[in-house]
C-alpha cells in the first residue's frame, strides 16, 4: 500500500502536468512554456528531417515537411491523454484493492473517453472516473476548438503571402519586389508610389503574425501551399525591399511607412525566432556587420538598373545604410529559415543541405505577335 500511495502522488503530478499543458497551449492567449509540447515537437522534428533528409530535391523534402504541423497536432493531444491515462491511473490504484496496477489503467482508459466499460468498485473511484472523463473531455473539445483558430491564422497570414508571389516572385526576393513594382508587371508605368500602401499592409501583417506565431507555436512550421512559397522569405523579401527603398531613395514620399514595417518587421522574426529556441538579439549592433556582401548589393542594384529603377544615390553610400537596417533582422531571419527549412531563395542564409540557389521564377508577359514585357 506504501508504494502504490507513493504512485499516486507520481499520477497526481502527471495529471496536473498534463493538465497545465492543456491550458497553456490552447487557453491561455500568450506564450507559456511547456515540457511536453516542446519534447512533443522537438521528437516529432527529428522524425520528420531524418526522412526529409533522404529525399533528394527540395521539392520532395518540401511534401514531407508539409505534414510535420499537423502530425504534431495530433501527437500533442495523444500525449496529454497518455498522460492522464497513466497519471489517473496510478490515483486510482490505491482505491483498487486486489485488481493491481493493469486493472487501475484499464478503469482509467474506460474513464477518459466516458466509455464506461469498467464500473467503479467505490466511491473514491467513481469520483476519480468522473475527474478523468473530464479531463479526457474537455482536452479533446479544447483541442477541437484550437484548430480552427490555428488555421484561421494560417489563412490571413497566407493571403497576403499570395498577393506578394506576383510581385517579388517565387521565392520572393526584395530586389525583384521594386524592380516589379517600378516596371508595372510589364505595363510600363511605374508604381514606385505604391510602396508606401504595401509597407503599411505588411506592418499590420507582421503584427498579427508576431502575436499568433508566439502564442500558437506550431504555425512557425506550416508551409504555404506552393512549394517555393514561404511566410518567412515573404517577410523577409519585403524587409529587404523597405530597406533598398530606404537606401536608395532617401528624399522618396512614404519613408515613415517604410521605417514602421522595417521596425515591426524585425520585432516580429525577433521574437519568433526566441520562441523557437534561438537566441537572437533583441538589438543589433550594426558594427558586427551581416553575412550579405558588398557583392550581392551591387549585384541587385544592377538587376534595379536594368528596369531603370530611380537611384538616387551611389551604390557605396547606400550599402552603409542598407547595412544598417538589415543587421537588425538577419540573424532573425536566417534562424527561422534555416529552422523551417524554407526555400533556398537568394539572400536568406544557409539550409539543412547545401542546395542551389533559386532565383525569382520570372516568367514572361507575352502579347500575340510582340516580344515579352519584363525584361530577364
């Protein structure tokens, strides 16, 4: 009896373990750290890039990491009710009297579904039922009604992400997002003016990201519906492209707007990058320079000028300020990235495997009997 009283205060603290685990991921409306969903995700995280990284193109490894998220949904609540199926079993074993630990779990695993196969033998036990089909209950309804809220916020993130894929294409890269917006997709008629309405767009975007990214985790790791499509190349590509706005056009119209998404923007990736376990400086320092090289900025100047983007100011000039902003969410950016093995699109960092770099898919504008519009 010592020992079987000695598990049932074991049972008592999984119960509540579980118990708080349940309420910190889908009740509470902020970030509240959990053991078991951490060991849950990082398990089910290891499974999955162990056979991702058997296949052999990224387009295979993107359909078998496309169903990590919710293989990890359904995981979480199978072990919340393990946990309650052991841990009321071991409460009830002391009021069990000679059925023994097996006949404890079986009256616990007929409680925590209401089945009701097992009839309690007394009241303690029937009163240890009614706690376990509670639990059993309300941690299945609980996770009925986080799913809904998971995919809604995975639906207003994508939308925009949809919108940006014609603009800096796929996979997104700042650069082409001006050099596309200046050349009008090929109308001919600049819509530099526009900039301004997109940062606004994207600031609002980042907030609502920041918030559901740190509170419901798992959405860190839910891919967007095309393979070459990501949440965090979008982000940063328009990061990258607030900041070349900056640089290079410091006298254009809409530089506060540019300044607010750049600032809600690094807020943003800054603190996702946190909640999955990196750990990324909440302020840059500038001087600790940035994993981008001269090269690669003269480089996307040149593609600017090839649309005859309107340079203000000289390349070296604007690198020192384009430095500036992007040390304040590479490392951010990059972290993520390299976490949810996005895309290998120019200027987001290393992956898993080394693999070539994809540029902007540019197909082009024909019309009958005339050559395209956009420019290679």
């Amino acid at each position: 009896m010592a020992v079987r009283v000695l598990f049932a205060f074991v049972g008592g603290f999984l119960v509540f373990a579980a118990a708080w685990s349940v309420l910190a991921t889908v009740v509470v409306p902020r970030r509240i750290r959990s053991r078991i969903t951490r060991y849950v995700a990082l398990a089910n995280r290891a499974c999955f890039h162990f056979f991702a990284d058997l296949a052999g193109s990224y387009e295979r490894r993107d359909r078998i990491l496309a169903i990590q998220a919710p293989v990890q949904i359904i995981l979480q609540i199978v072990a919340w009710l393990a946990l309650f199926q052991v841990g009321f079993g071991l409460l009830i074993w002391p009021f069990i009297g000679g059925a023994g630990l097996g006949g404890a779990m079986e009256q616990a695993g007929a409680s925590l579904p209401t089945l009701g196969s097992v009839a309690p033998g007394s009241g303690s036990v029937a009163a240890l039922d009614i706690l376990a089909s509670l639990a059993g209950l309300g941690t299945v309804a609980l996770q009925i009604g986080y799913l809904p809220t998971l995919y809604g916020a995975f639906a207003r993130r994508e939308a925009l992400i949809t919108l940006l894929d014609s603009r800096a294409g796929v996979p997104s890269w700042g650069p082409e997002l001006l050099a596309r917006t200046h050349y009008g997709l090929g109308s001919g008629v600049s819509a530099v003016s526009e900039l301004p309405a997109l940062f606004e767009q994207w600031e609002q975007w980042s907030a609502e990201v920041q918030e559901s990214h740190t509170t419901y985790v798992p959405l860190v790791w839910f891919r967007s519906p095309r393979s070459l499509s990501s949440w965090v190349l979008a982000q940063l590509a328009v990061l990258d492209a607030a900041a070349l706005y900056l640089a290079l056009l410091p006298d254009a119209p809409g530089l506060v707007q540019a300044r607010l998404c750049l600032r809600g923007g690094f807020t943003c990736l800054t603190s996702i990058a946190r909640a999955i376990g990196f750990d990324v400086p909440e302020d840059a320092d500038p001087n600790d320079g940035i994993s981008l090289t001269y090269e690669d900025f003269q480089a996307a100047v040149e593609r600017l000028r090839r649309v005859d983007f309107p340079l203000e100011r000289p390349t070296e000039d604007a690198w020192l300020d384009f430095l500036g902003w992007r040390a304040n969410y590479e490392t951010a950016a990059y972290s993520v990235a390299l976490a949810v093995d996005a895309p290998p699109a120019l200027w987001s960092g290393p992956r898993r495997h080394e693999a070539e770099v994809i540029a902007p898919l540019r197909p082009p504008t024909r019309r009958a009997g005339k050559p395209p519009l956009m420019p290679p």
